[in-house]
C-alpha cells in the first residue's frame, strides 16, 4: 500500500525536469518563442484600419473635384494609388486587390455644386474583404461629410454670414484606451493566442512520445498511479510556462506600454489556471493518440484557428450566432483574454472577473481529469498487441 | 520511377493503417470550416449602450432617439446622472454611453453651440472605433440638418446648403456576408497546417524511427525519395481542398465565380510552398519535437502576416517587405479573386508567378539541403 | 567481381573533438565472413556507415564491390545489403509489405520480386506469416526479416551490424546458419558483434577498441599466437576476493573474472601454480582446481585491449 496518495508525484516531477533540461531546445521553445512572437507580432500587427489602397476616376475634371481627391490623397486613411480615366478601369485593378475602394466623381458634380445641387459621388467597396470594406465606406462618408461642411460654411462666408457656428460639438471620450492604441488590445490578445498554442503543442506529444519508444511501458509496470503522472508532467510546465508567461507580460509593458492596471495576484491566478488548461488540453490529446505525428496536427488545429478566430481577439463575440457563441465556451482563451483585458485595461478586480476564472478552473480540472481517467484505461489496450510470433 | 511508386504506395498504406490520422486529415477540416464561417461577424450592430439624459429636452430626446434608431446600439439602461455610468462599463455589459448635457436643447434653440459627448469602452478597441465612427457619423448628419434648418430661418442669399452625397456600392459581397470573407481565408490555412505538418513530420518520423536509414542505404535517389514521400500529401491536400469548397459552396454558399480549374493548379502552387518549407524544415529537424517546434514557429507568421485579417499595407514598412516571403500572402489574393471576384488568369498572374517563384526556391533549397547521409 | 571484395585503407571518422574511427585498414576477401569485434562504442558501427555510404569518412579512403565509397556511393548502394543494429524495417506494414516496398526500391522486376520474396520468407520462416503486422514479430524474426529485406536484391556483399542483439540463443544459432548458407553461396558477409562467440563463426576477425584495430586474423590465429603467457583457470571460493588477492601479485600479469572462475595470466606455468595455491592458500581462500587451458577468444579481446589502453595511456603520459 503506498504511504499516501500523491508520494510519487516528486518522482515524476523531478524526471521531467531532468529530461527537460537536457533537451534543450525544446526549453528554448517554450520559454523565449512566446515572447519573440509577442515581439514580432506585436510590432507588425495592428487593428487601425488606414492606408487603404484607393483608386478614384474623376469625369469631372474641374478645381472642385480636384479638391476632392485632394482631400483624399492627403488623408492617413486612404492610399491613393491611380487616378483612372473611366469607370471601366476600375474592375481589374479591384479584382486584383491592387485597391479596395474606388471612387467615381461624375461629370456634373462642379456644376452641380455651384447650383446649388447636392451631387452624388459613387463609392466602390470591396465587400470581399469585409473589414476595410465596411471601414473604407465609413471613412469615405466622414471625409465627404467634412468636405460638404466646409463648402457649406464657405459658401455663408461668402455671403457675409461669417458667424456661423457648426451646431454641434461631439466630445468623444474613450475610457481605459485613451489613445484607442490598439496595441491595449493586440497584446492581450496575441498573449492569449501566443501562450494557448505553445503550451498545448508542448505537452501535445509528452506521452505520445512515450508509448512511441517504449517507456510507457516501464512506466505502467512502476506503481505510479495516473494522477501522480500526470501531475508530475504538468507541474514543471506549469512552472515553465509562467516563466514564460511573465516574459510575455514583461516585453508586453515594456515595448508596448501595456501594463498591468489591476491586481497582480489575480492576474498571477489567471495565468495559472489557464496555463495549466492549456497543459491539460495538450496531455488529454498525448493520451488519445498513439502517434507523435496525430498528436502535433490535433494540438495545432484544436489552438490555432479556434483561439484566434473564437476567443474575441479580433472578432467580437457578441456577433457571432448563438451556436458559435456556444462553442467558445469550450475556448479557454476566450475567457483568459477577457480576464486579461479586464484587469490589465481596467483595473478591475474579483468581482469583475470570477466568473472567468471559474470557467478556467472548470476547464483546467476537466482536462487534466480526463487525461487521468484516460492514462488509466490505456492498461486494457495493452492485450492486443501481445499476439508474439513466438520464437 | 518504380522507386517513387513503391514509396508512394507504402506512404498510403502507412496513413491507412493509422485510425486517428485520417479522421484528423478529413474530418477536422470540415469541422473547422463549418465552425469558423459563421464566426466572424465584422459588422458591429447593436451595441449595447448607456443613454444618461441630463437635459430631458425635446432635441436631446430627438437626437438621442437618433442614436437608438439607427440600429447599430442597443440601450441596456437609462440613467441620471454620469456617475452611474461607471458599474456598466466597468463589468462589460455596455460598451458606450451618450451623454446629453444640461442646457442641450435652449442652446440649440439659441443658435449657438451644444455639445454631445460620446463614451466608449476602448478596451475593446475594435468595437469602440467603430461604434464612435457610427455615433459621430448620425451626430453629424443631425449637425447638418440644423445647420439647414437654421439656414432655412436664416433665409436670403438664395444659397442652398451643400450635401455631398456617397453612393456606396459593395462589389462582390454585397450583403457584406463575413463569411464569403472568412471561408477563403480558412481555406487557405487549413491547407498550409496541413500540407506543411505532414511534410516536415513525415519524413522526421522515418529518421526517428531509424528506417530512414535502411532507405537511404538503397540506390533511391534523393529526388525519388523527396517526390516519393511528398506527392502522397500533394493528393491530400488536393482531396481536403475539394472538400473544403463542396462545403464552402454547397453549405455556405460561397460563390465560385472564377474558374476551379484555375483554383486547382494554384492550389498546387500554394502546396509547392507549402510542402518545401515542410521539407526543409525536417532538414533541419533530427527528432520529431523539434520538427514540430519549428513547424509551429512558422504556421504562426503565415497565419497572421499574410494579410488575412491584419491588411498588409497597415503593417510597417519591414514586414511589408518580409511579408513577400510569405506564400500566404499571394494564396489569400488568389483565393478571395478567383472566387468572390470571378478573377482569372490577366488579373491574377503577377501573383500566381510569385508564388510559384517562391514555392520553386523553397522548394530547391530543401533538396539542395537533402543527402543521403546520416550526419 | 574483384577478389578483394572491400578495401580499407586508413579510414577515419572524426565527429568534432571525437574520433570515432581511427585510421583503420583492412581487406576482405570475397566469399569470406568477416567479423568486426568490439564492445559498444568502439567504432564499429560508425566503420559499418562508412562503408554502405551512410556517413562520409574524415580521411581515407574504402572500395566497396570495387567501387569508392566516397567517389560512388550510389554504385556501392547497388551491390550491398545492410542491416542495422537497431530494427529499421517498418513496423506498421505487413511482412509481405516491408518486403514487397524494398524489392520496389531496388527496382526489382515483379517477376524477380515475387521469387524472391518466396526464397526470403522461406529462409526467414516466415512462411503464412505474410499478413502479420511486422511490429507484432518477435525480435528472432524481426531479425530475420530485415536480413532478407537486406538481400532481397541478391547483392554481393551484406552489412550487418549486431544482427543478433537482444535474440535468444537458439535464434542466434539459426540466424548464423542463414550467415553460412550466404557465405557459401559466395556472398562475403561482414558482420559486427560484441558477442565473442560468434566471433568464433568468422573466417577472419578484427578486433577494434577506441576506433583502432588491435589485432586481427584468423579465430585459431588469434588465439594461439596473440597471447604468449600460458593462462591458469583457477575455481576457488570467494572468486572476487581472490581476485583482489591475485591482482597484487607482481608475478601475476592479468586476472579476470570467467563466470566463477578466475583466469589468471602468468609468466610460467608450474611456478604459477604453485604461486597461486599458495597466495590464496594465506588468504584462507579454498582452491578447488587449477588448470592451464587455452585462451579463448575472450581472453585474447581483454588481453588485447589491456595492452592497447597501457599504451594510450603511457602516451598521453609521455605528451
């Protein structure tokens, strides 16, 4: 009878770190990749929508639509990349993705301004790419507005109404995000992103690799009990991967000011809990193949494009259809991103966030638990394979 | 050539002998895609918001009702005072507020200046830019309609105020429909994580196992065993593409407007790059982990720097230039012309050749990389 | 085909401060079987690798077949079967699968295949066992399998490196009766082993410790010419204790351990005996038995590797 339940968990512990310090590059991975692809991403990647690649054709040809266009080769938003003869030039170029918007100012539009008359100008979006699409025609209606505005006023200056004042003033204030930087929102998303796959594709082949060789089987023959494996294999990743998480926040900070607003603590338990889902989802999916090549393609497919795309990193959960919404309940990212977001943004504390961390801990002892259950059974697959040719 | 067929033939064997590879191969894809072509939903409607009404006038309720009409916010609650604004911003359950002073209507009526303010979460700076651009867009539309009421009393001068008017057409995706923009591009990841894991795994398994070893001692040439081993996933890749686009057309209804055909042949140029970095990458691996890290370490830039979500010209000078290494890069041009645009060979070319230059090169490194040697 | 069916001449192989083959020379001739003796990590293997095209040589140079090793592996590839030391065949294929996927890389007609593949599953007995996953084999016929994947092409020389590690004593017999049956169809077997009976199955041996050869020859060569000194098998209680005894006699030049017994190496045989008895006899240590026999093949390796080690070291001393 062992002495207590969880004795040997030391054991294991101590053999994975052993094993993990003599293969060095995978330590290399786990501890310094997060933070290079923070680096990396961090300064590639952003959420403003500007420079968008624009083509205009204007029929017109007189001082005001030139001033128009003009309007739109100085501002930051759009990328005025040709000025076309006729319309008819507009569909390759847009098919080509050279532009993702043109704009047609017809022929009338001078004459129609100085009558008096409200022109129309032809705004061509590229819907294909729905994000600068809906964006570009924002943006167009704005400059348009602003440029309408100002013929109006100049218009009342002329006639000597010189004190004319726009009516209303909108006072925008945007709180947690002065700046709307969207690097306070990339980088809490990327850390999520970053940290889930690393994590999960690390531990993804930690037993595979195993039964691969062989030595799961002097393992099963030693009385290690499946939890205290598991344990043991967890634990120093666990410790390694907050190392690495806590590179991730730091480089967060100090590169890219996003630093921590709220409770250190809390974030700390955040980090933990998630961390350790992530290791868990890993195992569970080592104990459920049996080679490392199944494993690594289940790791990566399961984190890569279900955290990015559902864990509201760059598409907000709100609008997605109830169906998919539920799914992301089953995302751990979805919920350390919100948490994350809170407190490093917000400042925001328990209250705020239990129920994140909740799920996180549902998540991390779900998996961790099925893993357990599963190493167990895998003792009943070992009599197919004893069919021995005999000597 | 009975080389390369014999290793082509065990490499099928060998994949239909593995029970959880082919529903991982198959399987996943399909369920990716249907997952994920619903997720994306960039049009950012109703908002939930916070209306705090100080000024209780008819136009403060007028332009307030501007607000809740337009669709694009959604009123969670009405209050008071500012200060009970905080607790629904602070836990999330709105993401703005409008906030109409004191004094709103008599200084409308007065003919000078009244002001709005507009609060938005911005730790989900997403949503917040947009819903600001929204809020300012209608305040200034409800600008204008008094200055042209003002105008109206003002009378005289035989002046019409101006409007310039925007047309706004959506080409190719009319209803703005996320998902004609997000099926291609998932498209295209599927098929590069795919192609490239079993690329670079596969032949590093041979390695670890040590069979790599009794291949290498046969005269199979190393071009005999790189096609050998590499066609087997070009098929693959082929059938889960198929796949792909019988659910992306039949299911999402994502229109295919260009040519399959044309699809295909640059599906297999994408492959070529996929498949060489997939190569090298197991060049440079001598176990299965670390073949797996270093696929891992580069999934992750293709995916996010090839423009699918994050458009290149928003990124800094640097990574626009770097990004022309990426295979991605040209395949989500390709994917989304030849299918939402109906683009064709004269649009396409220029990408098409860069890709394919690319996939060549890659490609020619990884064999050059390639002995039949042990060390 | 050459008499000379490889030659060796000077081969090294230097794995950065390492040196793993160190200037090695030898020939084989053709038909022969051919033994490359050594415990683990003496070079054996990297010699092996060297030869099949598996691993350029630092220096020097080797024909294979009669064709250069670094100049024309490919060719070489053509003519020789290797089996490695650790099982290389493909687990999760059948028997007739690893089979029929090798005869297709050796470009093997379907004709010659189908032959062939009867000749291999017959000598390898593993006749109605076609069908079985190759990871289900027992490790004697797993053997046995790679050996007849290795010749499935009928080359002229094969390749096999500890081709009976982890096998039970009966297997190893009937795997070196299949060695013979190749050695008299004429093709020269050059096999690698740390088992020092086997050695005793080869027609000419090599002995190789710390990447040099040591000593060479024929079996009975070796054992009647290498070591001069007569050697007493001595059965006594408390044998290691009378080990430690021994050892520190200056008239005794080498001691070791035989199962229970002690062999000792002496300068003449009578004043040996005498010595002994009576050295132990002070100890209290009961001697049953004190003969002179003939070395035998193990006697000679441990010889021979004492004496190469004495003078590694009396040169590193004197640099």
């Amino acid at each position: 009878m062992k002495p207590f339940p969880l004795c040997c968990v030391r054991a294991v512990i101590v053999k994975e770190f052993r094993q993990i310090r003599r293969d060095a590059l995978s330590l290399m991975f786990l501890v310094f990749l997060p933070g290079f692809m923070l680096l990396l991403f961090g300064y590639a990647l952003n959420f403003d929508i500007k420079h968008i690649p624009l083509a205009v054709v204007d029929e017109d040809g007189s001082r005001a639509s030139r001033d128009l266009v003009d309007k739109f080769r100085t501002t930051e938003y759009f990328d005025l990349k040709a000025v076309l003869p006729k319309t008819a030039a507009i569909d390759p170029i847009l098919a080509r993705e050279d532009v993702r918007a043109a704009l047609v100012i017809p022929a009338q539009f001078a004459d129609d301004l100085t009558a008096g008359r409200s022109p129309s100008v032809q705004v061509i979006v590229d819907g294909s790419n729905a994000m600068s699409g809906t964006t570009a025609a924002g943006y167009v209606g704005a400059i348009l507005q602003s440029y309408s505005q100002r013929i109006t006023l100049r218009g009342l200056a002329r006639r000597g109404f010189t004190d004319v004042a726009l009516p209303l003033a909108t006072e925008v204030r945007v709180w947690y995000n002065p700046e709307l930087r969207s690097a306070k929102f990339l980088v809490p998303g990327l850390m999520a992103f970053i940290l889930m796959v690393i994590v999960t594709v690390s531990t993804a082949f930690s037993v595979v690799r195993e039964k691969e060789r062989g030595t799961m089987d002097q393992i099963r023959v030693s009385s290690i009990r499946p939890m205290e494996l598991i344990l043991g294999k967890i634990i120093p990743y666990v410790a390694i991967s907050l190392g690495s998480a806590h590179l991730v926040l730091l480089l967060g900070e100090v590169l890219f000011g996003v630093g921590i607003r709220g409770s250190y603590p809390l974030l700390l338990l955040a980090m933990v809990l998630f961390v350790t889902g992530a290791l868990g989802q890993g195992l569970l999916i080592s104990t459920i193949t049996r080679t490392q090549q199944v494993a690594f393609l289940l790791a990566v497919l399961t984190t890569m494009l279900p955290t990015f795309i559902l864990s509201g990193f760059v598409f907000p959960l709100r609008n997605m259809p109830p169906v998919v919404q539920a799914v992301t309940y089953l995302v751990p990212g979805r919920y350390f991103l919100a948490a994350l977001r809170a407190i490093i943004l917000k400042g925001a504390g328990l209250g705020a966030i239990w129920n994140q961390l909740l799920f996180l801990a549902v998540f991390a002892v779900l998996s961790i638990g099925t893993s357990a259950v599963r190493l167990g059974k895998g003792e009943k697959e070992r009599p197919r394979r004893r069919r021995r040719g005999g000597a | 050539m009975k080389a390369i067929l014999s290793i082509i033939w065990k490499e099928f064997v060998q994949l239909r002998r593995d029970p959880r590879l082919f529903p991982v191969l198959f399987v996943s894809p399909i369920l990716q895609l249907l997952l994920l072509g619903y997720a994306a939903n960039l049009d950012v409607r109703e908002i939930p918001s916070v209306v705090c009404d100080m000024d209780q006038s008819a136009a403060s309720r007028d332009l307030l009702g501007r607000f809740v009409n337009s669709g694009y916010f959604t009123i969670r609650a009405r209050v008071g005072r500012m200060e009970d604004i905080d607790p629904f911003l602070d836990n999330g359950k709105a993401a703005m507020a409008f906030v109409m002073p004191r004094g709103f209507g008599d200084k409308l009526a007065g003919g000078s200046q009244a002001s709005v303010m507009i609060i938005a979460d911005g730790a989900e700076s997403q949503s917040a830019t947009i819903g600001v651009n929204y809020a300012t867009m209608i305040a200034g539309r409800y600008a204008q309609r008094v200055i042209l009421d003002r105008f109206e009393r003002i009378r005289g001068g035989g002046m019409k105020p101006v409007l310039v008017n925007a047309e706004v057409r959506v080409w190719y995706n009319p209803e703005l429909r996320s998902r004609n923009f997000m099926v291609p591009g998932v498209f295209g990841l599927i098929l590069m994580i795919m192609t490239m894991s079993l690329a670079s795994m596969g032949i590093v398994r041979e390695k670890e196992a040590g069979t790599m070893e009794q291949l290498i001692v046969t005269p199979i040439r190393p071009h005999q065993l790189i096609i050998g081993k590499l066609l087997p996933f070009v098929f693959i890749g082929l059938v889960e593409a198929t796949f792909v686009l019988i659910i992306a057309r039949g299911w999402f209804g994502v229109p295919i407007r260009g040519s399959v055909a044309l699809l295909y042949v640059l599906c297999l140029a994408f492959m070529l790059n996929t498949l060489g970095f997939g190569l090298f990458i197991s060049t440079i691996s001598r176990t299965q982990q670390q073949a797996m890290f270093t696929t891992t370490f580069f999934i992750m830039p293709m995916m996010l720097l090839g423009g699918f979500v994050f458009p290149i010209e928003n990124m800094p000078r640097f990574f626009q230039v770097v990004s022309h290494a990426v295979p991605t890069r040209y395949f989500f041009i390709i994917i989304r012309g030849i299918m939402l645009r109906g683009a064709g060979w004269p649009e396409l070319w220029d990408q098409a050749a860069s890709l394919a230059g690319l996939g060549v090169l890659i490609l020619a490194l990884s064999v050059l990389r390639f002995h039949k040697k042990l060390d | 085909m050459p008499e000379l069916a490889i030659e060796v001449r000077s081969l090294s192989k230097r794995f950065g401060d390492f040196i793993a083959v160190d200037a090695v020379s030898f020939d084989v001739d053709r038909g022969r079987i051919f033994g490359f003796l050594g415990a683990n990590g003496a070079g054996k293997s990297t010699t092996i690798r060297m030869l099949c095209g598996l691993l350029d040589p630092t220096s020097g140079t080797a024909t294979v077949g009669g064709f250069d090793i670094r100049r024309e592996p490919e060719r070489v590839k053509c003519v020789i079967g290797y089996m490695s030391q650790k099982f290389s065949l493909y687990e999760d294929l059948t028997v007739a699968e690893n089979i029929r996927f090798f005869g297709g890389a050796y470009g093997l007609s379907k004709k010659d295949l189908d032959q062939r593949a009867r000749w291999v599953l017959e000598m390898a007995g593993l006749k109605g066992r076609e069908r079985s996953l190759t990871r289900t084999l027992s490790v004697g016929w797993k053997q046995r399998l790679a050996l007849g994947c290795a010749v499935l092409h009928e080359p002229r020389i094969v390749f096999l490196d500890e081709p009976t590690g982890g096998v039970d004593p009966a297997s190893r017999r009937r795997f070196w009766e299949l060695i013979n049956d190749l050695s008299e169809r004429g093709i020269t077997v050059f096999v690698t082993t740390h088992y020092l009976d086997e050695a005793e199955y080869c027609n000419d041996i090599r002995l190789i410790h710390a990447g040099r050869i040591v000593a060479g020859g024929s079996p009975q060569e070796l054992k009647t010419q290498v070591i001069r000194n007569p050697i007493l098998e001595v059965e006594a209680d408390r044998t290691v204790e009378a080990m430690e005894v021994l050892q520190k006699e200056p008239w005794v030049l080498e001691t070791s351990i035989f199962g229970t017994s002690l062999h000792v190496s002496v300068g003449d045989e009578g004043e040996g005996r005498r010595l002994v008895l009576d050295r132990l006899g002070r100890e209290g240590i009961a001697v049953r038995r004190v003969d002179r026999i003939i070395p035998s093949l193990e006697d000679v390796f441990i010889h021979k590797i004492e004496e190469h080690t004495k003078a590694g070291v009396a040169e590193e001393a004197r640099s």
